[in-house]
C-alpha cells in the first residue's frame, strides 16, 4: 500500500501570473517539512510560466489543468503536452467533472489525453466521479467501473498514474460526502483497478479525494484507509487552509 501522500491544488480559472507568482513564493517560503507529502499546485494555463523557476529547490511539484491530446495543429484555445513540458509542468489534470460536465469531454477524449500526456513523459490525475441523480440511482459503481475502464483503455501500467475520486455534487457546494460513502467509494475504484491490473498494482496507485475538502474535515478524511491524498479545489486558494490540510497529512502519515 502507498506509503505517502500528494496534496494537488487545483486553483480553476483563478490567479493572474503574477498572483500565482507570488502565492508560490510565499509557499515556498514557508520551508515546510513534509516529506511524504507532494504537493502539487495546478494554476490556469497563463500562471504556469516561471513558476517551475520559484520551485527549482523546492520539494513541490507543478501540474496543469487540461491539455489536448495532439502535439500540435489547427486547435485554437488549446495546448499541447510538448508545451506543457516546456514550462516545467509534471502532472495534468484530466477528466474533471467541470470538464466532463461543463464542456462536455467525452470519455474517448479524456483517454486520449491520458495516453499522451503519459507518452509524453507526464503524469495524469484522471478524475472520476458521479452525478447527484446517478448517486440517488444507486448508480456510482457502475459509473466509476466505466470512467475507469474508458479512461485507462490501453495503459498497460499505472506507475505514472494518479486517480482521483470527486463526487460531482460535492464540488465547490459546501456538501461533503460522508466518511462511509468516500470510503466505500475509494475501495470499489482499488478493487476496480484491481481486476483490470493487480492487487499489487492498485495498492501502490494513489486515489485521491475530491470534494469540498477543508482543514476542518482533512484528518477524517484522510483516515479513510483508500484515500491516499487530496485534489482540492476552493482551499488551495489561501495558503493558511492549504498549508493546514498539507500538515494535517503529514502528521497523521507520521502517526
């Protein structure tokens, strides 16, 4: 089983460059002792540059938030793993409710994606996750069980790979899902990754929790035996909630 943590900050379509410049900086000040924790911070895509500089010496990663699944051409708007790279980029985001949702990515598209971000020497965090209705439909297991299967159709290894549960209707509403249903959620998607690959394959895959996480309910969280970590989105916006849900981690994987 996964023997350390990664905290991702996903700052959505907040932060001009020189804001997510200077959170950074002033993170990155803080000489935090974490360890087992990696930290990721997931800007828009005008942040990203020369934020890979701030953290050059630092123990923080950097990731984005989407990306297209050509190299390059006629795609206006979008961006490209190789310039990704470019900016010092070491994860992406992909799958994420708003995208699935909002801008309607189909599981074809996000399985592209992750095929090419990981060919391109990147690591994806593939969201998975279900609707309020499909939640009341009893319907979450079917629905993790295909957004996996999609999304991993031809990935043979899952070193590279981080997963992270959201329940859609617990994102960015203040609703938390109780400890029993991010519980049994989590190991439904460990016994799903299970029978596509190993048991020993997903029990070094990092599942992460998605939904309205805070420093309030971060350590309860965190117990569930599945949860290896979070994507947190409102939180991660001021450094004093983000900081305290990072050293809450890191305590409790001291013990």
């Amino acid at each position: 089983m996964n023997k350390h943590a990664i905290v991702a900050g996903n700052w959505k379509m907040y932060k001009t460059s020189v804001e997510g410049r200077n959170f950074v900086e002033d993170f990155v000040n803080l000489m935090l002792n974490i360890d087992d924790v990696e930290v990721i911070f997931c800007p828009p895509f005008s942040a990203l540059f020369n934020i890979d500089v701030i953290l050059k010496d630092a123990p923080y990663k950097l990731g984005a938030q989407n990306c297209h699944w050509e190299n390059e051409g006629a795609f206006t708007g979008e961006i490209s793993v190789n310039m990704l790279e470019s900016c010092g980029v070491d994860y992406v985001i992909l799958g994420h409710s708003e995208r699935r949702h909002v801008f309607n990515e189909t599981d074809e598209w996000i399985n592209k994606k992750v095929k090419s971000v990981l060919n391109g020497g990147l690591k994806p965090i593939l969201c998975i996750g279900e609707t309020l209705d499909q939640r009341k439909s009893n319907e979450t297991k079917d629905v993790l069980f295909h957004q996996l299967k999609e999304g991993l159709s031809g990935v043979e290894k899952l070193d590279e790979v981080v997963i992270a549960y959201e329940p859609v209707w617990a994102i960015g509403t203040g609703e938390t899902a109780t400890i029993e249903q991010v519980g049994e959620a989590h190991k439904w998607v460990r016994n799903i990754l299970s029978d596509f690959y190993s048991r020993d394959i997903a029990d070094d895959t990092s599942i992460l929790y998605g939904g309205s996480v805070k420093p309030e309910n971060a350590e309860e969280l965190f117990g569930i035996k599945d949860v290896n970590g979070f994507l947190i989105g409102g939180a991660s916006l001021k450094i004093d909630p983000f900081k305290e849900i990072i050293l809450t981690v890191n305590k409790k994987l001291k013990g």
